[in-house]
C-alpha cells in the first residue's frame, strides 16, 4: 500500500532525528488507518498517542476526551509516555 510505504519514509527520516510517537487515533482515521500507524509505531519503537480534535466550544459536537463519533484512546498508552518522560536525562 502507498500509504503504509509513504508513513514508513516519513518515520525512517523522523525517527532518527528524535520523533518519539505518533498519534495513531484519531476521529478521522479508518479503522485500518488506526491499525497501520500502532503497527508502524511497534515497529519503529516510538509511543503511539491519541487526539479527540477538541478545540473549544468553537467545535460543537467534539467533546474533550472522546472527539466525535466513538473515538476511545486508550489508557494503556500513558505508562509508556510517562516512562519515557522519566527515562529523559
């Protein structure tokens, strides 16, 4: 697929110059966008994250915490961005 290929040049590029997670949830990502990037990030070794795209009440309908539609980023990814935050010299 030429999206799984264009992510993997970005990361290649990114990764070595300090990237250090990608956000792999996102309201307008497909499940299989979603899928793509947490297995490009266990592949590169970098966090993965989440974003609800809530701005404020200028965005009706997103709330803060679970975006639009059923977006649930998961809690199992914050002890492996806390851990890296302590491991940071």
């Amino acid at each position: 697929h030429s999206e799984r290929a264009a992510v993997r040049r970005f990361l290649k590029v990114l990764v070595p110059a300090g990237l250090d997670g990608i956000e792999a949830f996102y309201p307008a990502f497909t499940e299989r966008q979603t899928a793509m990037l947490q297995e490009m990030a266990q592949e590169f070794q970098i966090l993965r994250s989440g974003g609800t795209d809530y701005h404020g009440a200028i965005h009706p309908g997103i709330q803060l915490g679970t975006g639009l539609g059923t977006l649930h980023v998961p809690d199992e990814l914050l002890p492996a961005m806390q851990q890296k935050l302590a491991d940071r010299p």
